[in-house]
C-alpha cells in the first residue's frame, strides 16, 4: 500500500458501544464484523462528540465538538467553511464519495465529498429545531416517542430497509468502478447506513436469530420515573412516556430486532468487503457509529444521554503497520479525523489550534494518552446545555441545571451509584470541576444555543412560507453516460469497464 492509502469507513447509526467490548460480542451473530475485528485496532471505550445523529456526525467530521461546530442539535447548519476529514483528503490529492447517511443540515451538502451517490435519509433543513424558550414542549410531528418500542417486530421491508439495501448496492458499485482504474487518484469512500437505528424492525431471517438469545432484557432494569437523574426524567417526558405502557415483551422484542439489525449490518459489510478483496483493491478500513442506543437500560431508549449505552461507540481501524489488539484507553470519534489524515500523511497544522480531536496513531503504537474525553449535548430533551468528561476509570457530567454526576466505571459500569456526593471521591471530584471550568463556559453556552434557536426558528418559518426549496440532496445519474451509447466507441467501452482485463 502507498503513502497515500485507500480509505474505506464503515458507519452504523446507533450502535450500543457496550455490545463491542472487543469486536462484537460472542453471542451476536456478526461474523464478517468479528473476522474484521481480528484483524483491527479495537478501541473498547470509544465516545461520540455528541448522543445525537447530527451534532455528533459534525464533530466525527471535523474533528470539533459541538460547541465549536455550533452543530448542537439535528437541526443546525452545519457550515461550509468548517474542514472535514472529506476536505483534507480531498485537497491532497484523494476522490471523496459518500454512499449514505450523513445528516448534512443547511445547504451545504457535500462538505468535502465529491461525489454522493444517495440522499439523506433525513431532512436537511430547521424543521427540527428544539426551543429552550419552551422547556418541556414536546414537538410531536419529530419527537422520538416511545411507539418505537411498543411497535417492534418484523417486516420485509421498511423505510430504511429501502434505504441502507440502496447504500448498500451503491456502495459495492463504486467499489466495482474504482478497480476499474479509471481514475489513479487514491479514494476514500464513505459508507453510512441509518440501521440499527429505530424502529426496532428487521427481517425474520435475522429476527430468528435472536429467538432464544440470553439477552432481551437489559442487565440494568427500568426505574420508576421519580428514581431517575432530572436530564433522564426529561428524555422521559420528551419521549412521550405517560402514553405507553412499556412491557416486558416489548422491551424484549425492542432488542431482539435490534440484534437482528446487527446481523442485517454484518451481511452488508461482508458483501462490501468481499466485493473489495475480489476487485483486489486494498484500504485501511474503519468501522464507528455516530452514537449508541441505551436499549430499555434504567427505562431509556434512543439516545440523547452520557450513559454509557448511549455516548459509548464501537471503533476498529485495520490499516498497515498497525498491530491488532484491544485499547481500553478512553478515546472519541472527533479523533477519527486526524487519525485519517495522520494514516494520509496530511498535516492539519493550519487547522489544529481549532481541532478538539488528536491522531490515535500514537496510542496505537503505545505511546500513553492521558487526555480525557470530553462530551457535549444541548438538543432535545435537554433545557440547557450538558457537558462530560471521561478520563481513567471515571465519567463526570454537569450541567447548569442538574447536580453533578460521578461514576466509577471500573467498579460499577452499569453507572448505578452517582459518587458525586462521596467524600471519599472529592479530590476526583475537584479535578474534574476545574477541568470542565477550563474547558466550558456553560452561561456562554447556553447563550449561544439559544440565539442560535432563535435564528433558525425565523428562517425556518419565513423559508417554508410561499414557495419551498428544498436543501436535500439530489442524487442525478446521467442516463446518456451509462452503459452503451453511440457517441462511445463499443471497443474501448468494453476494456475499460472489465475487471480483470484479459482474463
């Protein structure tokens, strides 16, 4: 492999961190993840940049938390002038394409690809803006409520089934085109399916998997609603919880549909890297979600939380000159970006006072890390914003409304007993404190957030007023450039488009 390698991401939506502890665990049925596991850099406590799609997709990008993004919920522009790891690659020399889900909000939508072969899944304009001028207003038509859960089970086809089995066939015809040699550029392709995000429906042939799997009901139960931390009760209220009756049985259908979706997952991903070893093209290969799922854990569903379910993700890196193992150092998915462009041989000199994220190169190569991991959150469900910090064996979150939280996560990882409070905890404590002053001016924050609502709900309101203009992306295929047309030379056309030629 050159100094300039083929890249190739692998994105889920919504992957549980805590169900890859090394590679996916033993019992789920992923055996071209596992196989790719044993032949990666596992990163066993990998946290997203932020617990929603959006915010947390921008600061795996670009290498930035949201604060700096300003991309704080899955309604905020994501801006043309922030660099992403597409841009740096892009200007040195790679071809960039996205087949699939990247949450673009604004009407960029490309931000450094150069090719993108679907639309989103989801829309790309304010419409999902939350309003800390209303706190406790749910915004039914987009909430996430609880129907995810009391509707789980199996169908053939869904919305996004439709849409991952399209990245998917995309994604694999690309990969034919470029051993094609058309273009001697090095590629980075990006690959993003929305599964196994909810609704938590699969097909039966990977529903039956789970029919007698150990575990449909979380090690962590549901609490009453009165036993939970104030920004849990708010998920809770945002989620519509007083018009479900959430049983046994449907937490239990919720999770085996979503280990279904693993393996849907799982089937894709062989067929992209099957297809890549027989056009006998090689790439460094990453493997991340944007964020978790906490799956009925203390009654929490979805995202939108620093629990572990929710802000813990699965990263594995298969490259070159890096040793398989497992990391049980703390690292973040805003650390993806340098780790590419460092694997790249770019410099991001021009843009790292402005970069939260750090290669993970060196730690790889065992060079210790001891820089925490910090997390923001400040969209729905949340009334100001919240902040995380995890370092060691320890997670502390604040926020300006809600009591500290500290969690010993080595001797209680179902993140059961909050150590706030314990004298035997406060010099931990009194370090993180000073840490999260130096690192967020929280009444600057929540300031930000709130003009920045403010402006969207106006834009938003004036854009969809008369006629409307739709920033989503519009995939267009040229008919009269596919295939046999008569301005091409049949003979040519015929050698260029076989792989291997002469064989």
């Amino acid at each position: 492999m050159t100094d300039r390698p083929n890249i190739l991401i692998l994105m889920v939506d919504q992957l549980n961190g805590t169900l890859f502890p090394d590679g996916p665990a033993d019992w789920l049925h992923a055996p071209n993840l596992k196989a790719l596991a044993e032949r990666s850099v596992r990163f066993a406590n990998t946290y997203t940049g932020s617990p929603l799609c959006a915010p947390g997709r921008a600061s795996f990008m670009s290498g930035q938390l949201p604060r700096r993004t300003r991309v704080y919920d899955n309604a905020a522009e994501f801006t043309s002038d922030i660099p992403t790891f597409a841009h740096h690659l892009r200007r040195a020399g790679y071809q960039t394409t996205l087949s699939g889900k990247m949450h673009f909000v604004g009407p960029d939508q490309l931000h450094g690809f150069e090719e993108r072969l679907t639309t989103d899944i989801y829309p790309a304009d304010f419409g999902w803006t939350p309003d800390y001028r209303k706190p406790g207003e749910r915004i039914d038509w987009w909430y996430h409520n609880l129907g995810s859960v009391t509707g789980a089970g199996v169908a053939e086809i869904t919305n996004q089934m439709e849409y991952d089995d399209e990245v998917a066939f995309n994604a694999v015809q690309k990969i034919y085109d470029l051993s094609r040699g058309q273009d001697a550029r090095p590629w980075c392709l990006t690959v993003s399916f929305t599964h196994p995000h909810d609704p938590y429906v699969a097909r039966r042939k990977y529903w039956d998997l789970y029919e007698d799997c150990d575990h449909l009901a979380p090690a962590d139960p549901a609490l009453p609603y009165e036993e939970l931390d104030p920004h849990s009760r708010r998920l809770m209220d945002a989620n519509d919880y007083t018009k479900f009756d959430i049983t046994e049985d449907n937490v239990r259908r919720s999770r085996q549909a979503y280990f279904a979706n693993i393996s849907y997952l799982d089937d894709k991903v062989g067929e992209i890297l099957d297809t890549l070893e027989r056009t006998r093209q090689e790439a460094v290969i990453v493997f991340v979600s944007d964020h978790g799922d906490m799956l009925g854990a203390k009654g929490l569903w979805f995202k939108m939380s620093f629990y572990e379910g929710s802000a813990r993700v699965p990263l594995m890196i298969a490259a070159p000159g890096l040793t398989p193992q497992r990391i049980d150092t703390p690292v973040s998915t805003i650390d993806t970006t340098p780790t590419l462009c460092d694997l790249a041989g770019i410099s991001m000199q021009e843009v790292m006072p402005w970069t939260d994220g750090e290669s993970l190169l060196p730690l790889a190569r065992g060079t210790p890390r001891t820089a925490p991991v910090a997390i923001e959150y400040a969209a729905e469900g949340s009334q100001a914003p919240l902040v995380c910090l995890r370092a060691g064996r320890w997670k502390y979150t604040a926020c300006a409304l809600d009591p500290e939280q500290l969690f010993d996560l080595e001797a209680d990882p179902l993140e059961t007993v909050n150590r706030a409070a314990d004298p035997d905890c406060a010099e931990t404590l009194a370090g993180f404190r000073a840490e999260a002053r130096d690192r967020w001016d929280l009444a600057a924050y929540d300031a930000e957030v709130r003009e920045s609502q403010a402006r969207r709900w106006v834009v938003y309101e004036a854009l969809r007023n008369g006629d409307y203009f739709p920033w989503d992306f519009q995939p267009l295929k040229l008919a009269s450039e596919r295939y046999m047309r008569n301005h091409m030379d049949l003979n040519v056309l015929e050698e260029n488009k076989r792989f291997p030629r002469g064989e």
